[in-house]
C-alpha cells in the first residue's frame, strides 16, 4: 500500500485533538503508512517540502518556533499536495467558508477532503452541487471522496446513519431534534422538568452558559439559530430537499430585537435581563401544560417544511428528558413508524469533534 499523506489546517481546539487522535491511529495502524506533509495555521505552517513525515509527537513546538508563512489556498496549497507521491487527504479544522469554497478544485485533482466545517455544505446550495459533483462520492471516479461527518452533531453518526437509511431505501418522513449543545444545557437550565430552576432569569443562565464555555464568546452566535439552521439545511439536502441557503426558511433568533445592535457581548449581557419576561411568560405558559420548552430543529420531507426555533415538548417525551448539553436527533420514517430512530448524545467538543473527523479519513483510507 502507497503512504497516504494528510495535510492539516486548523489547529484550534479540535485541530489539535485531532492530531493527537491521528498519531494514535496511525501508531495502531503502521501498515497503513499514514504521513503527515502539512500542519497550517493562519500565521505560520509545518510544510515537509519532500513530503518526509512530520514528528506529531512534537508538532505543537515545532508549529510555535516555525518562521514559515502558510501556503496560500488555494493556489500553492493545491499545488502541493498535487505533486505528493502518493493519496492525499486535506483535513480543514476551520471554519473558513473561502476554504470550503475551493473544495470541488482540489476534489477534481484526486485529493480527498474530511472536515467539520459547515460552510460548504450549508450555504448556497450552488457549491453544495459543485462539491458533490467533483467528488467520487457524486459519481467522478477519478476525482477525491469527500466526508462530512462531524458537520452535524460532532462524533454522533448523524450524517451517516441518514444516508443509510436513504442508501437502503428507507423513506425519511421527518427529522427532529436538538443540534445545540449551548442551546441544550440552556434550556436545561432554564426550564428544567422539576420547574424548579432556582430563579434564575434566562439572562441569568445565558451568562452562567457562557461562563462555563457553552457559548461562543459572544452569545448572541449561538443565540441567532443560524448553527442550527445550517445543520437542519445539511439534513434537508441530504434528504432530498433543495434547501437553497440556511436563511431561506424559519429561523426563531432569541436576540430581542432592540440588543441585535449592541456594541459588544458585555453590552448585550448587561441588556438581556430586561427581556427575561418574555422568556419566563413562555416557560410558565408551558408548565401550566405538564410541558417544556426547547429550542429546535425539524424538517419535514413530505411537506418540505424546515424550522428552527422553540417548542413545548410534554415532560415525559425524549426531547424534553434530554440532560446537559447533549444532542438527541429523531428520524421519523417508514420501516421505523411510529417509533423513531434516535440517536443521542455529546454534540459538541473538541474531543468527540476530532473523532468525528478521523473517523471520516479512516473511511477514506479503506477506500484507497
């Protein structure tokens, strides 16, 4: 077997969980000969020139005393991996649409691409077609596989199992569920099944949210629903339906309208409180009903309908017994009924993110 190189770019907090992970793998798997020519972040890069394998057990070190510039993408980076001696798989740890958008050049080269970034797949259904068409898995037997697990629920096999069903026949009615880890542990927080969340406002859980590093530095990125549509589009598209972007359906932001403007996060915290009555009007209405409230996502094949936004959920359903900041996503369809295929469980983290990423390129080795 011909040594399979890898090139890395990203090294934030799944990057370098990958790396480690990839270190194990190939130490487990020698025959594989698994080598790594690339490690690039947006200020400096490891680049083995004769594509030698670089040291992962010492790369962060290495990575901090480099005084090389990154290769620029798409030009010089595709030329290099171009003239490896060998398969070669692209990882893209950002989260950098300009990345995703070069996608399909590197593709129709023969190199494969594994990533967690969303934005090739959930923008403008143009490049989703223009990705799928390059790649062998849309049918160009000379061009790069390309797997995207991690794009919806990190190391949870979402992606995968949908395909399945839809690969087996299997007819997908609708798809349900919370894609949020922030969104999860928030609501958990606020209303949780006791009702009893010890009087706490939702301004006042949004910060403790944040304090414990559920959101994004500022809240209002996860508060906007945007992550989740754009998961929700990957679904639908995957389904069948011709999604065209992740804001051409119902999207319910939780950012009151007078905060959208707010110059800074502390800004916007400092704001939120005097909207915890709308919240609260929403929580007690649905508690009067033996219900809870959740934020989520659904789309409908049938009547092509997509959403992201709240919902009461009875307390004893799946949805709303769903603790901390999992993930729980139900697949309504033919051969499951009634009765939904779910799938539940850590969503977000550098750990299970990165896993859900090696685990795509490992698809893509057995296939080389």
């Amino acid at each position: 077997m011909s040594t399979i190189h890898v090139a890395v770019i990203g090294v934030g907090g799944v990057g370098k969980a990958f790396i480690a992970q990839l270190a194990g793998y190939a130490a487990r798997n020698q025959s594989k000969k698994i080598s790594t020519i690339l490690i690039s972040r947006s200020s400096k890069a490891l680049i083995s020139k004769d594509y030698a394998p670089l040291n992962l057990s010492q790369w962060a070190d290495d990575l901090s005393s480099s005084e090389t510039k990154p290769l620029s993408f798409p030009d010089q980076t595709l030329s290099f991996l171009e003239s490896a001696p060998g398969p070669v798989i692209l990882v893209d740890n950002t989260s950098d649409e300009s990345l995703a958008s070069s996608y399909p050049a590197f593709l129709s080269k023969g190199i494969h691409i594994v990533t967690p970034n969303k934005k090739g797949f959930s923008s403008n259904i143009s490049l989703w077609k223009d990705i799928y068409a390059a790649s062998t898995n849309g049918g160009n037997a000379k061009a790069g596989y390309i797997f995207h697990e991690a794009t919806v629920g990190a190391g949870l096999p979402v992606l995968s199992t949908l395909k399945e069903l839809v690969e087996t026949g299997d007819k997908v009615k609708k798809i349900e569920g919370i894609f949020s880890g922030t969104m999860s542990f928030l609501f958990n927080s606020f209303a949780p099944l006791s009702g009893n969340n010890g009087g706490k406002g939702f301004a006042a859980c949004v910060k403790e949210a944040r304090d414990l590093g559920y959101t994004e530095p500022d809240p209002r990125d996860d508060l906007n629903g945007l992550d989740v549509a754009r998961k929700l589009t990957i679904l639908a598209r995957l389904s069948g339906l011709e999604v065209e972007s992740p804001t051409s359906f119902p999207i319910q932001s939780l950012i009151p309208g007078p905060l959208e403007s707010a110059k800074s996060a502390e800004e916007f915290l400092d704001g939120l409180s005097g909207f915890d009555g709308d919240m609260t009007k929403l929580k007690e209405e649905a508690e009067a009903k033996g219900s809870v409230i959740r934020y989520i996502g659904s789309l409908n094949v049938e009547t092509k309908d997509v959403k992201v936004g709240l919902e009461t959920f009875d307390k004893g359903s799946t949805i709303a017994g769903l603790q901390g900041s999992d993930n729980i996503i139900s697949f309504y369809t033919e051969r499951y009924g009634n009765n939904p295929l779910i799938i539940q469980g850590a969503g977000a983290g550098a750990d299970v993110t990165a896993m859900g990423v090696l685990g795509d390129l490992i698809k893509v080795v057995q296939r080389l």
